[in-house]
C-alpha cells in the first residue's frame, strides 16, 4: 500500500488553481486522479513560463500524480465515456457552475444516478443563494470576503500576493472529500460536497477579525488590533531583516534581558497579554527600534537562546538553499519526459505507515486519452472514431509512470 488514499480513484473535471490543488493532494496521498480536460486542456497550461507550449510552470507544479484525458464534454458521444468513468470511480471533483454542471450531466442528482457510493464535490464560488451562478476568481472572493480591505491597511485596498483563495479552498476540499470517504466507509454511501470559496474565506476571515462584533449587542469594532497594527511587519536590523515574535511573558521577559532593556520587561504595558494588546502599537513600534541596533544573525542567534520564535526573512531564492528545506530534502528535482529538470516541492505531510510518493509528474494534454478509453471497454476502432470525430484527443504515450519521477541524481 502506497499512501492512505490508495485505490480510490478520482475523476477531476477542474481546472485553474482550486481543483486541481485539492486532487494535488489526493493524488500524493495516493489516490489513481484522473484529470478530465477541455480539447484546448486546463487554461494553466498556457501560463508563462513554459519550455513547451501546454507545459507552464503553475501547471507542472500542481499536476503531478495525475493522467489525463482531453474530451469535448459538450458533445453528446462524450456522456457515454463519463457515465462509464462515473461507474468505477469513488471521487467527482469539478469546479463549474450549477447550471452548467447539470446541462453538462454532472450535477450529483445526475451521477449519484450511475453509482450511489459516488463522492461528488463541486467548487465554486458562491453557494445558493443570490450569487449562486456568479463567476468567481481568486481575486474576486478576495474583495468580497473583506481580505481585500484589510490588507490594504489605512490605503487602498490590495490583494495578498499569492493565489490565497483557491490554496485555501483547496485545502477544505481536500479535507472534505476524504471526511466524505471515512463516512462511506460507515454508510455504505456517497454524498454530495459543496465546498464555495467565499463561504470558506467568510469563515477564515472570521476566526480573528469578527473580534467585537461576535458578541451582541457588539463589544467593539471588527478587525484584530494585533494583526493590523502598521508596526507588524518584518523589521529592520542594522544589515538585513528580521521577523521576531515574543508572545508569553517570559519571552518578552528574555527578550528584553537580551536586548539590553530589562527595564521594559517590568513596564505594565508588558506585564500580561490584555495589557500587550491593548498597547500592541506602542509595544511592536518599541520592538521595531530596538531591533535597529544589532545584526540579523546575532538577533537570531539571541532569540534561539532565549527560546524567542525569529526568523530571518528569505527571498524566493534565498529559500530554495535554506539550511531547512536542504537537510529535509524538500525539494525534489525530477527529470521529466518532455520538460527536462524540474524542480518541485516535495510532499510536506509524512505518514509514518502509508506515507505519499510522487509517482508521476504532469501530464501532457490527452497522455492518457487512449489508455483510458481502453480501460473503461472501448475498442481501437471506437476509441479512433471517438478522436477523428473531435470528442476526445489523443496525445502520443510517453509511458509514465516511477520512471518519470526519477530523481535527477538518479539518473
């Protein structure tokens, strides 16, 4: 056994970040994902950079460990290939609006009809209500869900610079599918999942900035003080920056003793969290100056003795020779068929007994077009008529599979 999601096989009709970054996950953990494309396939292929038109980056990194099939699902031959892909699989994923799903025959009334056990998850933006068919991107939930404003602080409103929405949804499919799977193992039966972004980020959101407004009547403004202070940020050493975070009392306590200023390890504006983040400005503004006067390492080297969560602040490239992700190889570098060296983050959650693997790297439009429609019981002549007839596309075979995840130092 290979990973806990071994033998559940996964039908991804997604596309973009979201979806495929919940089947991402499934698919290291094990899970057969097979990733069912337009004829022009997952509009992230086509993002610069790439070596090979259909191959960019964002792609690559989020659809290892998947086949894939290119098909026209608006053509009615195609039903027939999906009912018979619907018939063995335990997993649906899609990411397409409910009027759409349902013209298309891949709403959960729809396939639940095919076989009863079917986990169907859709993500979309909305759920019902008055958005329920409104398209919804990144950016857009963003804006919505009031992440928009709080991150532009006390000027315009500005988006977080990276695609936060859809990683963060993904993880709640990813989650939901397999809390979806431990109950059909109870059950007997499958069910359908709704997981909508802006519901998701409403939640995420929630959980500190609510703050006063949780209580009724209001016990004061939304927004935690702490995370929006203009003095929470990387601070400024005498060489570099830094990130320091004491947050107990003895952590302040030794922070203080370390700085050279135990006296404000005894001012009541330190004494206890309340007071801390009461004065939270004045407290992140006095750690801003005093951090002004050393070096980053001797900061860090400091704050590891006293116990004190810092770090010094990569940049991108900085990250990929950290002294961390080089002693846990969590970088993979991987030759693929037709993209050459890769590298790629490698699995970050370990399983002790049935740990993940990488047992494929992405795969070219319609790999898999063939191989599939085999397994699934059509013939060579139906399988030609399907893709001369422009339903289905075929791309030649590079025989994936272990090989292809080889490690570069392996071969």
């Amino acid at each position: 056994m290979s990973g806990p999601l071994s033998g559940i096989r996964v039908l991804d009709f997604s596309s973009v970040v979201l979806g495929p970054f919940a089947a991402l996950m499934l698919g290291d953990m094990g899970a057969e994902v097979l990733k069912i494309e337009s004829l022009d396939g997952d509009v992230m292929r086509h993002a610069q950079p790439f070596r090979n038109p259909g191959m960019g980056a964002i792609f690559l990194n989020l659809n290892r460990n998947k086949k894939s099939l290119a098909i026209d699902l608006k053509r009615e031959a195609a039903r027939e290939v999906v009912r018979r892909l619907v018939a063995g699989a335990d997993v649906v994923l899609h990411s397409i609006r409910p009027e759409a799903a349902t013209r298309l025959g891949l709403d959960y009334a729809s396939l639940a009809a095919i076989n009863p056990r079917l986990i169907h998850c859709a993500v979309r933006g909305f759920s019902s209500g008055p958005y329920a068919d409104l398209p919804a991107l990144d950016d857009v939930i963003q804006a919505a869900s009031g992440v928009a404003r709080l991150q532009g602080g006390d000027g315009p409103p500005r988006f977080v610079s990276t695609i936060l929405v859809d990683k963060t949804a993904g993880l709640h499919a990813a989650s939901a599918i397999a809390m979806a799977l431990f109950e059909r193992e109870r059950s007997g039966l499958g069910q359908e999942v709704v997981v909508p972004m802006f519901d998701t980020m409403v939640q995420f959101m929630a959980v500190e900035h609510l703050q006063g407004l949780t209580f009724e009547p209001p016990e004061g403004p939304a927004g935690y003080a702490r995370v929006l202070s203009p003095h929470r940020k990387p601070y400024p050493t005498r060489d570099g920056h830094i990130s320091v975070i004491p947050y107990t009392d003895r952590q302040w306590t030794r922070f203080f003793a370390a700085a050279g200023r135990p006296d404000l390890a005894g001012d009541p504006r330190v004494g206890s969290a309340t007071a801390r983040s009461t004065h939270v400005d004045w407290l992140y503004a006095t750690l801003a100056e005093i951090l002004t006067e050393r070096g980053t390492e001797e900061w860090l080297s400091l704050c590891r003795k006293g116990d004190i969560p810092a770090m010094r602040v990569n940049s991108l490239e900085e990250l990929l020779t950290d002294e961390q992700v080089e002693a846990t190889g969590l970088l993979r570098h991987d030759r693929h068929p037709s993209e050459g060296a890769l590298r790629q983050v490698d699995i970050p959650v370990r399983f002790a007994r049935t740990p993940g693997s990488v047992r494929r790297l992405a795969p070219r439009l319609g790999e898999h077009t063939v191989e599939t429609l085999a397994d699934c019981g059509f013939s060579t002549e139906e399988t030609e008529a399907l893709t001369k007839a422009g339903v289905c596309l075929a791309a030649p075979s590079s025989h994936t599979g272990m090989a292809d995840a080889s490690k570069l130092e392996d071969t």
